[in-house]
C-alpha cells in the first residue's frame, strides 16, 4: 500500500496544472504529504484546485504562470522558495499538441508547439537549475511523450518537440551529478490536447478513435509521484506509461 505522506516535506512545482496530468499530479502529490505550487494561465482553474487541496488538509499555493516566459518562470519559482523556503522538483508539464499533416503549414501552431513543450521545459530549467544547485539537490520531471520515440502522420512537429524534451534531459542528467532528472512519456492520456487540434480529419481520429483507450490523468500522477518519491541516490530516468490495449 502507498504510503499517503511519503513526499512530506517536500517542495514540488506544477506547470500547465489547470487541468489534465497537471491538476491530476497537483492533487495526488499533495495528498501524498507535498507542498505543491500550481502554475498555470488559467488562475481561475488553479485557485479551485488549490482549494480542494487545501479543503482536503494539504498544502498548496498558486499563481498564473505563462512558460514561454522566462521572467515569468523565475517568478514562479522565487514564489516557491518565499512560501515554502526550497524547491525539491519542478515538474515541467505545459504542453501543446494540435497535431496536423505538414502540407497544412500551420505555422504558427508549429511556433507555439515550439514555444511552449520545448522553451517551456527550458525557462523551467533556467529558472530552477541555480537554485537547485546552491541547494546541493534538486529534481526536474520533464513530460515527454510515446511521441518522443516516434513519428506517425501528423506528429511530425509535436514528435520533434518532444524528442527534444528527451535530448535537453539527458544533457541535464549527465551534466549534474546531484540533480535527479526524469521523462515521463505518457501514452494515450485524458486530457484537453485534443481540443488544441484545429486539423479537421486528425482531431476526429484523436478523440473517436485514439483517445477510446486512453488512461485517466491519475495514472500519470502517480508515474510521477513514484519517480520523485525514490530515495535521493536514486535516478528514475525515464517512465513510458500506455494504455494496456496501446499499439502505439
């Protein structure tokens, strides 16, 4: 049986924790014993989650949180360490997916995709790696992708993106020896990315046929919650978590 206070004490940061995995991975490492830090641009959405956590004894705080800026991210986490005094993961979830064929040249859906799942991660990084080293410990939980490990018809830009995910991990791994860094790649997962999808024919295959086996959100919250509750000599690197019925 889980033991529901095992990450007590510690400091984890959420971003894109509005809704889907991140509001699924703010409610369960809180009720594990966190202290937990909802970042998002819906504060509406996050002022009703941190309640709810609050309501249910844990500990949470929130504040509006736009990845794509840098100065916004710093913030975020100057936020952590004034009402919780460290930081002990930043949990880098933000993400976009309006998948499409590349002949649709959706620029600038590609440029947000960008902005958003590879400069989101990074911001993340820039603003918690100074702190996290003076700290002397630290952990970063990048969320990856299945399409982090491959390329179908029309996740050609998001496939990179989260390929890119995995690559800036690994160079964060093997340059810090006392800064865990974990992937999680989920599989098929309830969520609100499909309604990012504005390609007519690949929205419709995503939510009547892809997304008839996804996971609920908690699944991947509780990846999570099990990478970041390893003892500190431990390293999770990386989770793949699918649906039992996924070929992909």
């Amino acid at each position: 049986m889980t033991n529901q206070t095992d990450l007590q004490g510690k400091t984890v940061l959420v971003t894109g924790a509005s809704s889907g995995i991140g509001e699924a991975t703010a409610r369960h490492l809180a009720a594990r014993g966190a202290q937990v830090l909802l970042g998002a641009r819906r504060t509406d959405r996050l002022a009703i989650i941190a309640h709810d956590i609050r309501k249910a004894g844990g500990s949470a705080a929130f504040k509006t949180l736009d990845v794509t800026d840098l100065a916004d991210m710093q913030a975020f986490v100057d936020t952590a360490v004034k009402e919780f005094g460290k930081v002990d993961a930043i949990v880098n979830n933000a993400g976009l997916m309006p998948l499409s064929p590349l002949e649709s040249l959706k620029i600038d859906e590609w440029n947000r995709m960008i902005d958003v799942n590879i400069r989101g991660v990074l911001h993340g990084i820039a603003a918690g790696l100074p702190l996290m080293k003076r700290q002397g410990f630290g952990q970063f939980v990048n969320i990856g992708s299945i399409a982090s490990h491959g390329v179908w018809a029309t996740t050609a830009v998001y496939s990179a993106t989260k390929y890119a995910v995995l690559a800036i991990s690994e160079g964060l791994r093997q340059e810090n020896n006392n800064i865990r860094v974990t992937v999680i790649s989920p599989g098929a997962t309830e969520s609100e990315l499909a309604e990012t999808i504005t390609h007519e024919s690949t929205r419709d295959f995503i939510v009547n046929d892809f997304r008839k086996i996804s996971l609920p959100a908690e699944a991947i919250a509780k990846a999570i919650g099990f990478a970041i509750a390893q003892p500190d000599g431990v390293d999770v690197n990386e989770i793949i978590v699918r649906p039992t019925a996924s070929a992909y």
